[in-house]
C-alpha cells in the first residue's frame, strides 16, 4: 500500500528521524518531513543530513491564533539545502533553548 506523504523506507539506509510519543510506540513528526536520509561525505568524513522528502506532500501554512502570521517551522523548514548531522544537533539545541 502506497500513502502519499508518509516516508519511504529502504533496508540499510541511514536516516535522522524527528519523533513523538512513548518509546515503545513513537511515530514520525510530520509524515515524510520527519525523516531525512543521511549519506557520508567522502571529501570530509561527515554525515550530512539532506533535505525531506517532500513528493506528494502538500504544505498548509501555520498560523498563531491571535496575529494570523505565518509561522516556520525552524526544524523542519530545510529551503537552505542539506547540512552537516554536527549543525543540525546544534540547531535543535537552540530551537529547544528558545521553547524552554
């Protein structure tokens, strides 16, 4: 059963998941924005972490009740391309410095 915009598995694939819920029964954050595929760059010895997978996803802006203005995602907003799996661990801790 294909379901547009969940994420597609592949045996030994490498992958950096945001996830919610028990450890015993976490699910995906976000369907297919919740799991980014990582790949080892040669020329640094770096894992990089690329972009989601966004193919038959749909983005419906967010919005605050009170202003209405549109607000990003700062984890799962990825329009800068892929990065290094060191400065997304340092963007999550910012992101959960600013939500403490």
């Amino acid at each position: 059963m294909v379901v547009f915009g969940l994420s597609q598995f592949v045996p030994g694939e490498r992958a950096l998941f945001f996830l919610r819920g028990k450890p015993t029964a976490a699910g995906i954050v976000g369907m297919a924005q919740g799991k980014r595929p990582m790949r080892l760059e040669t020329t640094t010895g770096k894992w990089m972490i690329d972009r989601a997978d966004h193919s038959g996803l749909s983005r419906v802006p967010m919005r605050t009740p009170a202003s209405g203005v549109v607000t990003p995602s700062p984890i799962i907003d990825d329009a800068a391309g892929p990065q290094s799996l060191d400065d997304m661990r340092e963007r999550i801790r910012t992101i959960l410095k600013v939500r403490q």
